[in-house]
C-alpha cells in the first residue's frame, strides 16, 4: 500500500518556513541550519524513494545543504 502524503504535508510546510526564513533580513546560518536539522531528524526514515521520491529527494536535499553550510562555517558537520 503506497502511503502518499497529502500536498498540505507537514514536510511541505516545513519546507515552506524554511524558504521563507531564508528571505528574512538578518536571518543567520545557524538559524537555517536548525532548522534544516529539525527537518532531517523530524521525517528521518520516513521516505521510500521508490514511493515518495520528491519528498525523499527534499529531505535528502535538505541533510546536504545542512552539512554545506556546515563545512563553509568551518565547522564539523555530523553525519
């Protein structure tokens, strides 16, 4: 049974506070990189790539940009 989220989805919504944090004026690295985290850990195992592949590849996306802006604030970034 394919479990197939609905377009109003938590990750969604998640994904949408986040672009809209990053147009903030003054929003800081760290401020996006917690909430990066708080979505990676939030839905961790929760995607099939076989049967959720958007939203499989938007949390994978977000755990790359989360370690990117690790490395750039010279940082080690946890895996």
């Amino acid at each position: 049974m394919k479990n197939t989220l609905a377009p109003e989805s938590p990750i969604w919504n998640r994904v949408l506070v986040l672009a809209e944090s990053m147009d903030e004026p003054g929003c800081s690295i760290e401020h996006i990189r917690n909430l990066l985290c708080g979505l990676e850990e939030g839905f961790a195992d929760t995607f099939d790539p076989a049967e959720d592949f958007p939203e499989y590849a938007t949390h994978r996306l977000c755990g790359s940009l989360r370690r990117l802006l690790a490395q750039m604030e010279g940082q080690e970034p946890l895996q």
